[in-house]
C-alpha cells in the first residue's frame, strides 16, 4: 500500500435523527437567554480557561445542542465558572448560569443511564 503521509480523517457526519435533545428545551426554560447564542465563538477567545487548556465553551455549546452528554460532563468540568465570557458575549447570553445548569442537568441525565 502507498503511504501518502497522511490518511483519511474520520467522518463528522452528525446523525441527528438518533441524537439526543431532551435537554436543551429545559435548558431553555432555565436560562432563556440561551437561546440567542450565535455561535461566534466570542465567548471562547475570551475565556481563560481555553488559553491555557484545550477547553473551549462554544465546544460544551455544540455537544449540549447535538446531545453528546457523555463527553460533555468532563469538558464542563473544566469552567472556573469567572464570568469573564458573560462581559463580552454581544447576544447577553448568561453564560456563567448556563454553564452552572448545563452542568447540573448532564450530571443527572447521565447518572440515570
Ligand atoms: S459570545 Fe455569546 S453569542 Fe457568541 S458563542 Fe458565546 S454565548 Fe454564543
Ligand atoms: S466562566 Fe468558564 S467559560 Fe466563561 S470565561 Fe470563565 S472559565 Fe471560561
């Protein structure tokens, strides 16, 4: 076999039929200004914690909305809940109150299962 120096990467193809999203309605109702993210990412250049670790807030944000809960509570965990992503978010999405409820919500989705 020929060894192009690189190989095929692996499919991101979402499944959203079989994708779970019981959560993100009751996130919804606990912290409204959810709903108006944007995804700019302004969050992530800002937070802290992304510039020394790997975490990135707007990553948390897809898995939540495409049901990836399992990865999820790890990543979460990684927040030091500063508030510092909430100065700058241009939608006034609660950030700091929608990382605390997604937290508590992945916590008990995934203890049930
Ligand atoms: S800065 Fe606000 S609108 Fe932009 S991705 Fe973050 S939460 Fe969403
Ligand atoms: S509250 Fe969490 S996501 Fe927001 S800037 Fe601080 S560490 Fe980053």
């Amino acid at each position: 076999m020929i060894k192009f120096g690189y190989a095929p990467v692996v499919s991101r193809t979402l499944d959203l039929d079989s994708s779970d999203f019981s959560l993100r309605d009751e996130l919804i109702r606990e912290v409204p200004s959810y709903k108006k993210c944007i995804g700019c990412g302004g969050c992530t250049s800002t937070c802290s914690a992304h510039q020394h670790t790997e975490f990135s807030i707007l990553r948390c944000n897809m898995l939540f909305r495409r049901g990836k809960y399992d990865v999820l509570e790890k990543e979460l965990d990684k927040c030091m809940l500063c508030g510092k992503c909430l100065l700058v978010c241009p939608r006034n999405v609660n950030t700091r109150d929608m990382i605390i409820k997604m937290r508590l919500l992945v916590q008990h989705k995934n203890k049930k299962q």
